[in-house]
C-alpha cells in the first residue's frame, strides 16, 4: 500500500533532496568535462558578444540585447568589459549571479546610463535585488562592498561611452577609442568573465590573469544575444560564444586573451578558430543580403589614441579570402597584372581588399559596400591572419551570418570554423 | 607583395584537409561526416505555408556523394537518395519540392561528362563514382511515392509501407528530420541497414566534410529563423562497444558507425511575453534507441511517447518547478513539466501552450532528455533549439546550450 507523504515529510525530502541536488551537482560541474581546444556551445569561463550596435541618434533603431546565465547552483561572480570595436576597452561592471540565474542587458540602457543591477548577499541582506530559488546559492562577496548594486552613469562617464563607442573623442581619455562613420551608431564588443571578487580591472592588468588574479577558471556561463531593429521590424539572434577555461592545458598554448598575456596560455580560455565559411544570399527571398559579424584578434593590446589617427594595427587584413558561387567558381582578391578569369558576361568586378573587415568587431553586407562579391549565391572562404610577426600572431576570430529580407525578417546563425585555434596549420602562417 | 602572398595562402590553405584537428565528443560546428537537420515541417495544404529550407556544403576541394535520409518524425525513414558535391559545392533544398516529387539534380562526372548538372569550379575535383550510374541524376519521384512520402509524414496510411510511420496531428503538416552520410558510392540503404552501411565493406565513410545551415520559412506570417545543420564528427575507430554513438541505436551499440554523440542535458531560455508575445518553441531533436518499423494505424510504436529524464522550469529569479524525482501517490500534483511533452523523435513544441504549460513568463529550462535505459544504448542523445518569435514582426533561432556530451553524460536535473 502506497503511503501519502505528510507535509513534514515531503519538506523534510525537499531538504535533503535539495541538499543532495546541490552536493551533486557542486561535485560534477559542468568544468569537470575535458577541455580541449574544441569550441561548442557548452557553458564557458568567457562569453565573447562579438560585436554590438546601438543607434543612439533614434530611440527605435537597431540595439543590441543578451542575456548572461549561470548553468551551476553555485553562485558567480562576472565581470563584463565593453571594448570598442578597435578593441578599447572602456567601461567594466560586475555582475553578480546566483545559482542558475539569469541577467538580461539591452545594451542602449547602459549607453542611457542605467548599469544593470545586481548584488551579493552581503549588499542584497533582503534579497530585493538579485533574489535566489531554493537550488541556488547566494553567498557574500565582500570585495563587492561599494561596487554592488552599481550606480548609474554619471553623465561625464556616459558621454565617454558614447563619444568612445561612435569614434568620437571621449574627454575621459582626451582621445578616441573607435572607427567613425559618422552614423550615430555605438559600436564595439563585449566580454564576461568568471571573476573571484568585484573589481575594476580589465583582462591584459596586472592581476587579472595568472595566480592572484582575478579572473577564474568557472565554465559556467551560457548566454544568447539578439540584435533587434524595431523600426524596420527584424531580429535575429546566437548564442553568446562560450570559451572554456583549463590553465594547465592550455599554458604556453595559443589562448583567447594570449594579446594581453604575453602568450603565456596564463588565461587558460580556448582560442577561436582563424578560417571560416559562410553562405551568402544576395538575391531571391533575402532581398536584402547579408550581413557578416566578423570577431576578430588584433593581436596587440590596443590604447586609445589621437583622434584622427588610428591604432598602429589598424586596418587588420586577411590572409586569403575567396568567394565561391554555388558551381564552385571561385573569386579571389587580384594578383597583378590584374587576372581576366573573369572575362565575357562575368567581366571582372571589383575585388575586396585584403582590409575589408578591418577592424576587431565588424559588420559588412556582403555584395555591397567595401565587400563586393561577383555572384548573388554561394558562401565565402576566409582565413585572418596578420604581418605583424607577433609571437602570437593575430589568427584567431568568430564570423556569423545575417540573411535579411526586406521589411520581412531576418535569419542569423554562426558560420563554420574549418579548424581550431589551437594550432593552425603551420603551413599557412606567413 | 601582399597580395601575391594572399593568393599563395589562399591556394595552400584550400589545399589543407578540413577539420583535421577535431576532437571527439566536442559538439563544436567543424564540417562533419554526419549533418543532422533536427526537425523539419512543411504545410502541404497551403504552397505559401510553412516549409523548411537548407543547404548542403562540401568544405574540401575533394568530391563527395552523401545519402539523404529522410525519416519521420517517430523515426521511420521513408526515402533516402545520393547527393553529388563536387569541391566546395553547395546544395540547397527546400522540402516542398520534396514532398511534390522533384528530387535535387545532382550527378558525378560519369553520369555528367559535360558538367550541365554538377559543374565545378577552378579548384573543385570532379570525379566519376560509377555505382551512380542509373541512380543519379535522380529522376521525379512517382505519384505513388508522392502520395507515400505525403501520408508517411503526416501520419497517415502510407500504401508502400502498409501502415502508419508518424504522429498525425491533424494539421496538414508534414514533418520529421532528416540526415544526410558521406558514403562512397550511391546507394539505396539507410543507416537502418543492419549490414552493408556501417563497418567494414559499409558504404558510411568518415570524411568530416559537410556543412550547411538550414531555415524554417513562414511566407504568409512573415517569419523565418535558421541554424546550423548539427554537425557530428566520424572518428575512425574512436569508439569501443557499449560506448554512445550518434547512430548506436542502428549498430547495436558496436561503435562502429563512428559518429559522435549528441548530448543529453540541455538548458535553454523562454521568453513568453513582452517583445516576445507569441512566444517560444523549443525544436526538439531526440533518439528513441530503437529501431522504429511502420506500425498498424491508430497505435503507438514501442517506446513511445518518448519520456524526458527530467526538467525543471526556473523563472528569472531562480524560483522553479520541475517534474517529482519520486513515485507519486494519487493526490500528488500533476507532474510538471509533463514527462511526456517532447514524445516523438522530432518535435517542435510550444511553450506555455497545453503540452507545455508555462508558470514563468521569463526564464529558462534545465532539461534532461534521458530517462534510464538498457543497453546497447546506454544513454538517448538529443538536440534542442529556440525559436522566440513576435506576433507578425519577427522570430529568432538558435540553438540551446549543451550541458554534457553523451560520452560523458552528466544525468542530473536540479
């Protein structure tokens, strides 16, 4: 005869469950799987949002949202750096998450000066502010003391933002920061760490990284991000790159932040791919084309500088770039003399330089613009790679795919890594 | 000079095999010998209804063929056919044509000596596969097979298969999934085959070289949202019996296909309001671990509904609900999540809809798509997607977040 548990009985259970629950699951994090050099969208130690857009000169144009999550009960501390799409960084905040929370951002708040807001337990005693579930963890960070819940923008920092990210000079630095092109649009990059106290640092500071530092190993972070435009009715969306953290694996190794840690490997986080593929539509349903979300390495740690001048990198160019049609005719930049291969109806149309996406964060229609490409189908073979001779040299990047139709919607998904960061080939390094 | 020296890599890095540095049991996006499209629908009851697109992609300069499976969405594969990629070729599909007979026109170089069907381009290799002789170009699928693909998919009787092979819905909408092998020649069996697909003297091979993405296309409401064709690596050798594998249920449980795993663990957001009124669809991909035969009409196969391992639905604030971990008296609650919501092998599920009630309006899902099985599988891969769609304005895809690989599979719901 089955027995009806009793009140007492079914909290008692909950209890030890959730105990048990939490135990179990502290014991096999998501970090205790293997690491290697593989990047899939399992939960990471970084989130890369590879590139933003917010018009600040129309409160219903395009804007940027994402959102961070934590996959584990434990609770996390992040830091998210805004960077410039020239790689800048200008602005850091801590976000606090419990035990499988969820923080949503639209990033046309924060340039409206409003800091998403978050607290530990320590400055959250009542919990109003970052609440919990029964599974999750909310514990004190003590360093979080005056960072948390952070403060709004005065007005001096959020004119920096806005000058910094639209390529204008920030009088916070007495510099810029960013390309300008004159549209009004905030451009740049964002990254969120696991970090082990609420700081101020960046990655490439001394003591961010390496024993002491900051930053920690927790592969625990998913997320997705959407860039939305209300006015022209599209939206289309990918998860958050996740990069997973193992400082024994990967010392000495290619890694995600090797430009700020001498390539040490001391950051332990994967490093991206450096050749890609990606479809193109230019014609058909998607009368609008497509869009290409390139994420790339400069290699260099980039500081603000006069404006008018650009960073010494700047522009960043690609090793080799060629656009197939869909009967595999291939298109590649000219050699000289300038190639005929396309003579007769297909005379040859102008080629894309090797500098078209040539700074970190970028967004290029594909067709038109700086990126002409001779057919309406096919997709686009692209390897980064530099001249610069750095130790590590700038390979790594992440590209996405936005086919667009006009006034109807928009269809966006990563494109495809041909290979890992790891170790390219060393056939094709110059 | 630089331009030279970009042409030169140009060359050399074309030249470079694909993929060469995988790793096994990462569910990364790198080509692969396997491309899964999870789910697919389309309205065969209005042409400017929902269908479901996508394209298929050779990341090497070498030619390859690929056998297209199409299966049910309980798991039952009713047509399978050779596609022709030359080097670096692309294929497209849209599953309307496929359900009004016309099957894409692919062909190698001895069915295609002029290279009208399958032209090439500069760097591409075009090669003969002369098993293809007689299959390829592939001819109009006849009315009869129409008429089997359109009731098979839409869980009618089908005459060719003598019963029924899918859920019937009542809606007119014919859906399941679809896989698509590299092979090494042309060749009427599936993966279902008990011998001659996998193994030694299998047509499967292990060449990770197929890529491509795939959209599901609403003309009338305006919407469309895509992703990636899942990709699953082949690793020669790379699993021992009794080890999960994408096509273990087929093997039983040998390894021998060589196919990585999916997952089994998932955790995806739900957005149900606010710019997101429509509400969100989970797209739900997941193996039975059987074999699935056609079955007498108005009966359900072995094994189904397909039961999850366990969910738990958290709003943003971490408050949560999740089905009971224990056997329950009478007067318990109704379980929730329901175990049943994702029953079939291909799904597309509203949340917050009657299968999917949702108490939050934000949040997320932890969501665990393997309940406890015996061997030869050892543990039921899946795959899960997000659609978050606005009313009339806009949808947005993408695909959940993995927590474990089958290989290592973490069985845990909070």
């Amino acid at each position: 005869m089955g027995r009806t548990l009793t009140l007492p009985w079914k909290h008692a259970l909950s209890r030890c469950l959730v105990a048990l629950a939490l135990a179990v699951f502290a014991a096999a994090p998501a970090a205790a799987a293997a690491v290697g050099c593989s990047v899939d969208d399992r939960p990471g130690a970084t989130l890369l949002l590879p590139y933003f857009e917010v018009d600040l000169t129309h409160a219903d144009g395009p804007t940027t949202l994402f959102s961070v999550s934590n996959a584990s009960a434990t609770a996390v501390l992040t830091n998210v750096v805004l960077w410039t799409d020239l790689g800048v960084p200008t602005f850091t905040f801590p976000v606090y998450l419990t035990g499988y929370d969820v923080q949503t951002f639209n990033l046309r708040d924060l340039f409206a000066g409003s800091v998403a807001k978050t607290a530990t337990a320590g400055q959250d005693p009542s919990d109003t502010i970052s609440p919990k579930g029964i599974f999750s963890q909310d514990i004190p960070f003590a360093s979080c003391a005056g960072f948390l819940p952070p403060a709004d923008l005065t007005p001096a920092v959020r004119d920096h933002l806005r000058a910094a990210h639209t390529g204008q000079s920030s009088a916070i630095w007495g510099a810029c920061g960013g390309q300008s092109k004159g549209d009004g649009i905030a451009r740049g990059y964002v990254t969120v760490d696991t970090v082990s106290r609420c700081t101020n640092l960046v990655p490439g500071d001394p003591g961010y990284f390496g024993p002491g530092g900051v930053a920690t190993s927790q592969n625990v972070l998913w997320g997705d991000f959407f860039y939305v435009d209300p006015a022209k009715v599209y939206a289309d969306g990918e998860n958050l790159i996740r990069l997973k953290a193992d400082p024994a694996f990967f010392a000495g190794k290619r890694t995600f932040y090797g430009r700020y840690v001498n390539g040490s490997g001391a950051d332990g986080r994967q490093p991206l791919a450096p050749d890609w593929a990606a479809r193109f539509l230019a014609s058909g349903a998607f009368t609008e084309g497509t869009d290409l979300i390139v994420w790339r390495d400069s290699g260099m740690v980039t500081k603000p500088f006069p404006c008018g001048l650009k960073p010494s990198w700047y522009p960043l160019i690609m090793s080799s770039y060629v656009a197939f049609d869909e009967d595999e005719n291939p298109a590649i930049p000219p050699t000289f003399p300038v190639s005929l291969r396309f003579s007769g109806e297909k005379a040859q149309p102008p080629q894309p330089l090797a500098d078209q996406l040539p700074a970190e964060a970028n967004r290029f229609q594909v067709g038109r613009e700086n990126f002409p490409v001779p057919y309406d189908f096919g997709w686009i073979f692209l390897y980064f790679g530099g001249y610069f001779g750095e130790p590590f040299n700038p390979l790594q990047g992440w590209v996405g795919t936005v086919m667009k139709a006009g006034g109807r919607f928009s269809v966006g998904f990563g494109a495809t890594p041909l290979s890992t960061g790891c170790a390219p080939d060393p056939e094709i390094l110059p | 000079m630089k331009a030279h020296r970009a042409w030169l890599l140009a060359v050399t890095v074309l030249l470079a095999p694909a993929a060469a540095l995988a790793e096994k049991c990462s569910l990364d996006n790198v080509p692969a010998a396997t491309v899964l499209l999870p789910y697919f629908e389309v309205d065969l009851d209005h042409p400017n209804g929902k269908t479901t697109l996508f394209s298929l992609n050779n990341a090497s300069a070498t030619a390859v063929v690929t056998n297209v499976v199409v299966w049910t969405d309980l798991g039952v594969p009713t047509l399978s056919f050779p596609v022709y990629l030359t080097g670096y070729d692309v294929q497209t599909f849209n599953l309307r044509d496929l359900f009004n007979g016309a099957l894409p026109q692919t062909a190698s170089r001895g069915q295609d000596p002029q290279d009208l069907l399958s032209p090439k381009g500069t760097y591409s290799q075009d090669v003969n596969f002369a098993s293809c002789t007689g299959i390829l170009p592939l001819p109009p699928l006849p009315a009869s097979f129409v008429a089997h693909l359109r009731a098979a998919h839409t869980g009618k009787a089908s005459a060719i298969l003598g019963g029924c092979a899918g859920q019937d819905l009542g809606d007119g909408l014919a859906r399941g999934y679809v896989t698509v092998d590299t092979v090494n020649s042309c060749t009427l069996r599936n993966p279902t085959f008990v011998s001659g697909y996998f193994g030694p003297g299998g047509v499967a091979t292990d060449q990770n070289v197929l890529w491509g993405d795939f959209m599901y296309v609403d003309p009338a409401n305006s919407y469309a949202d895509g992703e990636d064709l899942v990709r699953i690596e082949a690793f020669p050798g790379g699993f021992k019996p009794g080890e999960a594998t994408f096509y273990g249920r087929y093997v039983n449980g040998s390894g021998i296909d060589d196919r990585e795993p999916l997952a089994t663990t998932w955790a995806t957001r739900y957005a149900n309001g606010s710019a997101f009124p429509t509400g969100t669809d989970l797209i739900v991909w997941r193996e039975s671990g059987r074999t699935v035969n056609p079955f007498a009409c108005g009966t359900t196969p072995f094994g189904f509904p397909l039961l999850a391992g366990g969910a738990r639905v958290f709003d943003e604030q971490e408050q949560s609900t999740s089905t009971p971990l224990f056997p329950c008296a009478p007067t318990c609650p109704q379980p929730y999540p329901p175990l049943d919501a994702f029953p079939a092998e291909a799904n597309r599920v509203h949340l917050g809809g009657a299968s999917f009630p949702l108490p939050f309006q934000f949040g997320w899902i932890y969501l665990n798509l393997s309940p406890p099985v015996s061997n030869p599988v050892p543990f039921l891969q899946s795959w899960v997607g997000t659609v978050m769609k606005a009313q009339g304005k806009f949808s947005v895809g993408f695909g959940a977040t993995p927590l474990d690989s089958a290989c290592e599979p973490i069985s845990f719901v909070p």
